[in-house]
C-alpha cells in the first residue's frame, strides 16, 4: 500500500524538480543580452526594446536590441502596420550623439546660405504713375473756360437739315485753346454725334471733342474742344459730323485772329 502511493505521486515530485531545474537554468546570465546587463523598457506603447543598463557595450546591444524587435513586430503585425510602427518609433533609438552631429552640419549651412533679400509686398510697392492725360477732361475744360476773365465772346452759327451749330466763345489756356460750342436738334429725330474736328486750312489739328454724343429733338446741349495752337494766321475751321445714315455735316469758321 506504501509503495503504491509513492508510485501515484512520483509525477508530481518529478514536475517539481523539473521546474526547479528550469528555474536554475533560466536565472544563469546566459545569451547577449542577459550578459550586456541589459533590462526591458516600454517603446511608444506599441512594443518592449531593450535599454543598456550602466557598464555595457551601447553600440552593440542597442543594434541586437533593435534588430529582435523589428523581427517581432513583423512576426505580430501585418507588414504595412509593423512598417508604420517600426516609423513611428524609429526616432527612439537614434544616437544623441549623431543627431547632434547632425544639426550642427545644418545650422552651418543655414549660416553659410546667401541671404535673399525680402520680396516687396504689392500692398506696399509703389504704384505706377497713371498716364496724364493731356486733353484733361470735361470738367477741367469747363473750368479752364469759365475761370478765364479773358475769353474771347462768339455768336457765329450755322445749321444744316434742321441741326444748328453754334460757337459761344473761345479761351486760350497754355499752349491749347478751348473752343465752347452748342448744338440744337430741330429735327423730329435724335442727331448722333460722330466727331467734331478742327482744322486750320486744309491740316487737320489735334483736338479733342467734350460733347454728347446724342442730342434728342428740340433740345440743345453746350460742350467743349480742346485743340492746339494753329499757326499764325491761320483760318480755322469747326466740322460737326453725324454718325449714320445721313451723315450731316456743319461747317463754321472760328472768327478769331489766330
């Protein structure tokens, strides 16, 4: 009966001393690692690398640290995820020395970089002169007219298939002359008014007409031309010409001895 139950129970003294076997075994400093004296530290949250602990080889154990811990994030993960964690954490195992090595060699190319001087910004940048227009405008010409106490009064005018010209007045400003003309429509339909030209005998003058381009029947409408100074004893002439079909034209000689 003794012997019996020694018998039943020796499987369970054989687990024991196996197990304490093992644990013998398994607390030897056997292997690389348990020889560098290293110890397991948390990597990012994804995985477990091994840190060297003070007295051992960094150079080495930090490679053979790295190297088991890619194998074992590509034997867990997918490729494409262990790739981005491997990413991810790569930044962990850089040396200090190296990256600061690194950012040395950058700051002194920055340093070494030509300076570039800085771009104008268009809110600040000078705006091109606008283009002076030497005819001025209506306004001015009105002005120009109405302020010289010298203006020289006309009452002259003529009229052609019921649209009038007339010329009130003339006045001489630097080396141009404003010209103050009126036109009367006493037609029953409008008269377009294409151009009036200004010329001293058979030569054309630069000119420029303020005036409406359309006067409507019954009505009078009153505008300037701004033209050069003709030569000396010249005969100037004023051509008021319609646009359209009709194509009207008044001709009047300026009364004034240029």
């Amino acid at each position: 009966m003794r012997m019996e139950g020694l018998r039943g129970r020796a499987p369970a003294f054989i687990m024991i001393a196996a197990s304490g076997v093992l644990a013998a075994l398994f607390s030897l400093p056997l292997g690389r690692e348990r020889r560098a004296a290293t110890r397991y530290a948390p990597l990012a949250g994804y995985a477990a690398t091994f840190a060297r602990a003070e007295g051992g080889d960094a150079g080495s154990s930090r490679g053979a640290a790295w190297g088991l811990v890619a194998r074992a994030l590509r034997r867990q993960y997918p490729p494409v995820q262990a790739s981005e964690v491997l990413r991810r954490v790569e930044p962990a195992r850089a040396d200090p020395a190296k990256t600061q090595a690194r950012r040395a060699v950058r700051a002194r190319k920055r340093a070494e970089r030509p300076a570039v001087p800085a771009a104008v910004s268009v809110s600040t940048a000078a705006a091109p002169p606008r283009p002076v227009d030497p005819w001025g405008s209506a306004q001015k010409a009105s002005d120009a007219y109405e302020n010289d106490a010298s203006r020289y009064p006309l009452d002259v005018r003529a009229e052609s298939g019921g649209v009038a010209l007339r010329l009130r007045g003339l006045s001489r400003k630097d080396a141009r002359f404003i010209l103050k003309i009126s036109v009367t429509n006493r037609g029953n339909e409008d008269f377009f008014v294409r151009d009036v030209a200004i010329s001293a005998g058979r030569d054309p003058l630069d000119s420029r007409a303020f005036v409406r381009l359309f006067v409507e029947p019954g009505r009078t409408r009153e505008g300037f031309v701004v033209f050069e100074r003709p030569r000396p004893g010249a005969v100037v002439h004023v051509a008021l010409k319609e646009d359209g079909v009709k194509g009207r034209v008044v001709v009047l000689a300026v009364p004034y001895p240029f």
